[in-house]
C-alpha cells in the first residue's frame, strides 16, 4: 500500500507567503524560501507553491523564486499559478520545480492537459480543481475560485484523469481556512470514480481531521497551510500521530 503523503501548502502573493479563509481575507505567513526549507527539515513529504494572483493579475509565476526555493530543498515540490501554455512549463522545472499545477488554464482548454503530457509525461502534471458546493451539485470554479463555471466536479475529475494529469489536488472552497475537517464525502466519491491519486486541501485544523480524511475521505495526500504556518501543528507530531493510529506515513 502506497503511504500517505503530508504535504504544506505555501500561496504566494507578492512574495510572501499569504493565508486566507474561504479564498478571502488573506494575511501575511511568512518568507516562502525560508518556510519551505523548514518544512523540508521537518519531514514534510513534498511542498506545494501556488502564487494564488497570477492569473487573475495575467503573468507568470516567477522563476526566480522557484531557484531559490530550489537551492534550499531535498524533497519533490509543485509550482502553480498563471501557466496557461506548454513554454511556460520548462522554465519552471529548470529552474528546478518537480512537477506543475495547472487549474483555470485547463478548465479554459482542457486540450492544455493533453499538451503538457505529451511534453513533460503524466507524473509532472497536477490537475488543481477548486470547487464549491452550489444547490446539490460541486460547482468547479477558476481564478482563484473567484469565478464559476459550468463544469462539475466528478465529471471533470474523470476528465483531467482521461487526459492523462497524474494527479489531482482538489481543494474545497467551502471548507478552505475554516479548520473544521475535509470534505470527506466529496474525496471518497472522487476516490471511488478515478484511480489517479488525489491530494486532499480545504479544512485541516486538527490532527484528527488527517486521520479522517485518508480513513473517510481516502485522499492519497493531505495538503493543509495554516496550522503549519502559525505552528499550530508540526509535522512531525501529526505523523506520530498518524502512525499511532495505524496510517501509514513515509
């Protein structure tokens, strides 16, 4: 069996890493270099860096934070944020990211999705989904969850997996800072109707709620922010805890 992975999540905003609730009311967390390596040294599993306005804003995530994150890392991280195109990739995973999330790009033309495989193959490919839940159904959303769309969140899971994404990181806005648990329901459904492995984000608070999410949820990795980045949890207690409760960690 494949074990969980703990994953930090740092968005970036101007450089700094920010942390919001409910994709709003968004406050300083610290420098991202420095917060990243701790992370690392702490025995987080892979990092994730989303630079949560470049889309909206319309540019590029930058590159020279990525080498700089780089020189100070020994374990896989995913860069996301404005990568709308198969060139924006390369410049990213020289300057040494692992692999790159794309999100509003694919839902704008998923046919992104088919392009970047075919360039950089599937395990370098992470398909983020940010969805809310609107009159009974996971309505998809884009730019930073600040527009909705017509997709739905089952449909388009099943979607990035055909087009050959290696995994998805789906992140619920309605429990995004809120600290009250995963949308575990939303998880273990997407988990029965793909088979590509999926990172949980939205809801961490406790550590509890880790052990629901891979036991309830059966998320393959647990992505969470500000319980890390205010120190409300380290990740070494959360893995004793998990393997305590008999869940495999690396």
């Amino acid at each position: 069996m494949l074990k969980k992975r703990i994953i930090p999540c740092l968005d970036i905003k101007n450089g700094r890493t920010v942390k919001g609730v409910n994709f709003v009311n968004i406050r300083d967390a610290g420098d991202p270099v420095e917060l990243g390596a701790l992370y690392a040294e702490q025995g987080a599993d892979e990092l994730v860096f989303l630079d949560i306005t470049a889309t909206n804003e319309g540019r590029k995530t930058f590159k020279e934070l990525v080498k700089d994150i780089a020189k100070h890392l020994n374990i896989p991280f995913t860069v996301g944020g404005g990568i709308s195109h198969v060139e924006d990739v390369a410049p990213l995973l020289y300057a040494g990211a692992d692999k790159v999330s794309i999100n509003s790009s694919a839902v704008k033309r998923p046919e992104l999705i088919d392009e970047l495989v075919a360039e950089f193959g599937s395990q370098c490919i992470v398909a983020a989904i940010d969805a809310r839940y609107v009159e009974g159904k996971w309505i998809v959303h884009t730019h930073g969850g600040s527009k909705p769309t017509d997709k739905e969140l089952f449909s388009w899971a099943k979607e990035v997996e055909q087009r050959g994404a290696g995994e998805i990181l789906f992140t619920s806005m309605d429990h995004d800072g809120t600290k009250q648990g995963f949308a575990n329901e939303a998880l273990s459904q997407m988990a029965s109707e793909v088979s590509i492995p999926i990172i949980a984000s939205g809801g961490a608070g406790t550590m509890p709620h880790f052990k629901d999410v891979f036991e309830q949820g059966k998320a393959d990795a647990a992505l969470a922010a500000s319980i890390f980045h205010f120190k409300e949890i380290g990740i070494q207690e959360l893995k004793k805890y998990l393997k305590d409760n008999h869940i495999a960690v690396r």
